[in-house]
C-alpha cells in the first residue's frame, strides 16, 4: 500500500508558485485570518502555466463548499448534470463526494475559498446536501461584483486580503449567528482519525448518535460515515501525489484493513486503483490535495502556520 515511486508529473503544466521535491505543482494558500477562521477554512490562488492551445485533464476533490473566482483561464467540469463550460467569472462549488474530472484549457488562474462545514448553514443559507459534486452560481455575491474586487496586476496575498474584507462584512451582517461548535469538532475527528467508528465519535463529543448523523448532514451534506471515509482516501491521495507528511504513510496505510480495501476504496472514489492514481499526471488535483493537507497538518498541529512543509 505504500508508494515506492514518484508520482508522474505532466511537464506541459508549470505552477508559478513552484514544485514539491518531487515536481508536484503548489498554490500559494494560507490559513484565514484568526477571527475568520470559524468561517473559513483555507485561502489559496492557484496559477498553472500553459502555452496557448494547450489543455489538459484531470479532476478536483474537495471535501468542503467554497467559491471559486476565475481570473483567468476555461475549464470543463464533468458534473452530475452533464459538462459544463467555465470561463472568467466566479462560481459556487458544492463539497464532492468523489473525483471530478476537469479539462483546463490555457493559462488558469484562480482565487479559491474553502468555506468550515460548520460555518455553511450560518454563512451561505444554502442546503449542502443539493451542492453535493454541484457547481453553480455565485449565492450571495454576483461574478461581476466579485471579479470588479481584484485587480489583475494585483499580488495573491492582496487578493486574499481583499476576500478577507469582504467576508467580514457580510459576517456583520449575520448579527451574533455563528456556526456550529460540535460539527467543527466533528471535522477536526475526521482529520485527526477518519478510521473511528461513528458510535465512537458521538461518544467522544458526547452527543446522541441521531442528533450527530442531522448536524453532520446539515453542515456537510452527506452522512458522517461518508465524510469519514472521504477523510481517509484524501489523505492517502495525497500521500500518493507527494503533498502529505511521510512520517504519517504508515498510520495512513492502517486505516485500511488491507490492499484489497484500498483499491476498492480508491477505484470508487476516483475512478482509478492506487497505482494509475500515482502514475497519473494530476496537476490540478495536487494543488488541492496539497491545499487540504497543508490545512490539516495546522489543525491537528502537526505544523505551524506558516512554515515549511515536509514537501517542499
């Protein structure tokens, strides 16, 4: 279960914020700003580097909602309800319950925001379980609005700076409602070990498994058996794409009951064994595999914001 070789790299694809050792793409991402952080999970921009006519494919598995803001570059998502076709523009991005495919076509440059499960219901007012693997329109913001807020010659952290503005404001907004304390909880068990059962975990919080199973419904749209699962193949995913702490590949290894269930597991999620996963160029994917991990490391402080990563 453990990867012995590197993951493949598509050399048509460079990242302007430079590479893993092992010439994985990165994003320039960051945690929020401390008073943000119960509503934000993670600010990032991502630029990939293409000459014009070229394109490539691959996919994006995000384990929570968040916008999407387009500065440059068009993009082929492969949704439930069929392609569609993005341009320049800004886009509400439901939490995925499985890989979906992307086809990037030219330079792509884009602002990401990753919004805490908990903090959904308070901030966005939208049911998480009808965004599952859905990407839409903009709920509170319109694109123009949104695109009218970044200078192009701007650098990434004023933009992230600027995404900071103007989620405080519309915070103020919601006059003392935030979000909640026990599915935030429930997200920081589904970093620190996805491998629990849900009877353990609801004793652990101290709550009735019912109740449990409704709040992790409302905040992030499928069952915590689901989002548990979900945990654990993403961080094995990134373990195998070279955005993960080495130090962890044998504890990740043994949230599997053995090879077979993590083939199993990964051929369901995203469509390919472990061994096509790692030999696989994934430019886009690592850069949000790498982007949750970075994350995860924080949360569960295994590594200070702010400093080095193991794979870089």
């Amino acid at each position: 279960m453990i990867r012995t070789s590197q993951p493949a790299v598509d050399r048509r694809v460079a990242s302007m914020f430079g590479e893993t050792r092992d010439g994985q793409p990165l994003s320039y991402n960051r945690a929020p700003a401390s008073d943000l952080a119960p509503w934000i999970a993670r600010l990032s921009v991502s630029k990939l580097d293409l000459r014009a006519g070229q394109a490539f494919s691959c996919g994006l598995f995000a384990d929570t909602a968040g916008i999407r803001i387009q500065l440059a570059g068009d993009f082929i998502a492969q949704t439930p309800e069929g392609p569609q076709h993005h341009g320049r523009g800004a886009l509400f991005c439901g939490p995925q319950s499985r890989l979906m495919p992307i086809r990037v076509l030219g330079k792509f440059v884009s602002i990401g925001i990753s919004f805490r499960p908990s903090a959904c219901a308070a901030l966005l007012n939208v049911p998480l379980s009808d965004y599952i693997d859905m990407v839409a329109d903009t709920q509170y913001w319109t694109p123009d609005h949104l695109l009218s807020q970044f200078a192009p010659d701007g650098t990434p952290e004023q933009w992230l700076l600027t995404v900071e503005h103007m989620f405080r404001a519309r915070i103020a907004e919601l006059n003392g409602l935030q979000p909640s304390l026990l599915t935030a909880r429930f997200e920081e068990i589904a970093f620190l070990n996805p491998a629990q059962s849900i009877a353990d975990v609801a004793r652990e919080l101290d709550v009735d498994r019912r109740r449990l199973e409704r709040l992790v419904v409302r905040d992030f749209g499928m069952p915590p058996k689901q989002v548990l699962r979900r945990a654990r193949a993403l961080d094995m995913a990134s373990y195998l794409r070279g955005v993960a702490d080495g130090d962890e590949a044998e504890a990740l290894a043994l949230r599997y009951y053995d090879e077979s269930h993590l083939i199993r597991e990964f051929v369901e999620l995203f469509g390919m064994s472990p061994r096509q996963f790692t030999a696989l160029p994934q430019p886009l994917l690592t850069l949000n595999l790498e982007i949750r991990q970075a994350r995860r490391l924080e949360m569960i402080q295994r590594l200070q914001p702010g400093a080095r990563r193991p794979w870089q």
